[in-house]
C-alpha cells in the first residue's frame, strides 16, 4: 500500500505472534511490547538527518556522525500509545513526549477527546505518534489533526497492527503521514476491531476489561 511500511524483521514478527497468543499473560504481553516497541524505533528513525562533530576517541581526534536538528517527540495516543513509549524511550532518552488523549465511543466508534499536552515548538520538530492499533483510524485521524493544528509539520505514525480500512481511512485523512506498522491484518469486525489482531491492547497491557 502506498504510504505504508510494513516491518518485517524477524524478531519483530516472532514477538508479535507471541503478543497475538490468547494465553500470553499481562506481565508477557507488556514486556513484548516494550521489546518490540524498542525494534519499531529503529525502523521508524532509519532515515534522521544526521551532521558530523569533531571529537576526540581514547587515541586521537575524529569527524564522527550524531543526529542533527532538534529532538524528537513521541506522541502517545491515550491510554495504549503508552504501552510502546517505554521502549522508545529506551532507544531515544532525550525525546520529548506529547500525550493525546481519545478514547473511542463504543456506540459510534467516533474518537472524544479528553486531554491534550504537547512540547511548545512541534513545527521544528519530527513528531512520531504512536499507538498500537489502527483499526477504524478515527481517534489516529483525529489525533493528527490536532497536532497538525498545534504546528506539526513533521509527523509519522507508528503502530503494531493495522487493518485496511484505517488505513484507507488514515490515508484519506493525512496523505502525508506515513505508516510504519509490524501486520497489516484482514479486517475490522462489526465491533471495530481488528480480525485476527491480538484483542485490545490497552486491556491485555493493563490487565483490564
């Protein structure tokens, strides 16, 4: 699909089937997240800027590449967007993080919003938002736009799995946002969820219903 990246790295795939498993516990699944969020990071960063600093190693001076520009921002979309910031933060310490909170109307399946808190200078910087399905997109959609409305200009969005509605959906909202995503599965179910996917994340992360 035009616009999508599908990561297809073994280790990525291993730890997603063990994800998917029904009898994975809380404790597993939200280590496998962690671990695989951190092995999302690489891909979804391949391609930073980077410049070259002077510097001196233990037996002389040299020219050595480090990133250039300003710091990254993870955006976290409420509550399961959480699940891959520890990871991310791992790989990318110096990151600042945004937290968009939606949560999806069981009725409509249309996204509310409930909090929004994000760094003051989003325009200079490459903003990554994260949330681990994209299933009908409404809540990603609309929480792209709200960045975009607080100057985003620079934005990717990283996500575990993803149907193809929300990505026709996403796609038809933000041609300019790519997609890094670990599975593109079959469908959404008439609930809203992904089939087969792995159930919802933010409950199996969190030991919830």
């Amino acid at each position: 699909m035009s616009g999508v990246t599908v990561i297809d790295h073994p280790l990525v795939q291993h730890k997603l089937t063990l994800m998917r498993k029904k009898e994975t516990s809380t404790a597993s699944f939200r280590r496998l997240l962690k671990e695989i969020s951190t092995l999302l990071t690489y891909e979804v960063t391949r391609d930073l800027d980077l410049t070259v600093l002077d510097i001196e190693t233990p037996l002389g001076p040299m020219q050595a590449p480090i990133l250039e520009g300003k710091k990254l921002v993870f955006a976290s979309i409420l509550r399961a967007g959480n699940g891959l910031l520890e990871g991310m933060l791992d790989l990318v310490p110096a990151a600042r993080v945004a937290h968009v909170g939606m949560y999806r109307d069981h009725e409509t399946l249309q996204p509310v919003e409930y909090y929004f808190k994000a760094p003051e200078d989003l325009a200079s910087r490459l903003v990554i938002v994260v949330d681990p399905m994209l299933a009908t997109a409404n809540s990603s959609v609309a929480a792209v736009t709200k960045l975009k409305e607080r100057g985003a200009r620079q934005i990717r969005f990283l996500c575990l799995l993803a149907a193809p509605e929300g990505i026709e959906r996403f796609r038809a909202g933000h041609p300019d946002v790519p997609i890094f995503t670990a599975s593109i599965d079959e469908r959404l179910n008439e609930k809203g969820y992904i089939l087969p996917g792995l159930g919802d994340a933010g409950d199996r992360m969190y030991g919830t219903k």
